[in-house]
C-alpha cells in the first residue's frame, strides 16, 4: 500500500468496493468462452476531502459509490474480453469520467480459472495527471 504514501493524496479520502462480483465474458483461452465467468472487482478511488464532504448529508455533494458499482457491472455486461487488462482499463477511464476523483487503485480477479490456484488477477494503480 505505498500508494497511500504518494503526497498527492495527503488531502483525499479513499473511498473503496471490494470484491464486487460481476459475471463477464472474459478469457481468451476456449474453454473460457464457452460460459461466462465470475470475476471480482476491487476498486479504491481517491476524492479530495472538499470533494467528499457535505454540510447537508446529501449525496449529491459527494462521490456516489453506488453509480460507480452500476457502471463497473455495466462494463462487465457490455461485451466480450479477451483480456482482465481490458476489462480493467475501462473500469479505471470510468472512474476517471467523474472529475471529482483524482486516483484509482482497481484490480479484478478470475478465482474459477484454475483448479490448482484460489485467483489469478490483474491491478493498476492511476494518479489523474
């Protein structure tokens, strides 16, 4: 977690999904198109604390997390994948169409790919230049 080091982000809150389960197409390997898979997606953005706080309690001054959980299951829905890079990507741009956030830390997992391994996955780690 060094990432939480970067002065960058002295002044964000961190706002955080974890292990969102979304079913995607995903996979480039025949046995992975025949159905689509599970995949969990983890996903950290960081808002500056203007940003992230309301003297009314209204959601409508902060970040919503819940449009963000939307367009990630969306994104999973949109389309085949051959890549968890892809997939990520546009996760990642998503996030990034709300101004307001200055970071993302997201990664996704396929935990069902493999008999022999509990997850294989992908993260990236952005700071809006």
């Amino acid at each position: 977690m060094t990432w939480l080091l970067d002065p960058r982000l002295a002044d964000c809150r961190r706002i955080f999904l974890q292990e969102l389960a979304v079913e995607t197409s995903i996979g480039f390997h025949d046995f992975e198109r025949l159905a689509p898979q599970r995949v969990l997606v983890n996903v950290d953005i960081f808002v500056p604390i203007s940003a992230s706080t309301s003297t009314r309690d209204a959601v409508e001054d902060v970040v919503d997390y819940d449009f963000l959980r939307h367009r990630i299951v969306e994104i999973a829905r949109s389309g085949h994948f051959n890549l968890q890079e892809t997939l990520l990507d546009r996760i990642v741009a998503a996030c990034f169409e709300n101004p307001s956030i200055r970071a993302v830390r997201a990664s996704t997992e396929k935990p069902h790919v493999y008999a022999d391994c509990r997850t294989v996955g992908i993260e990236v780690f952005r700071i809006r230049p």
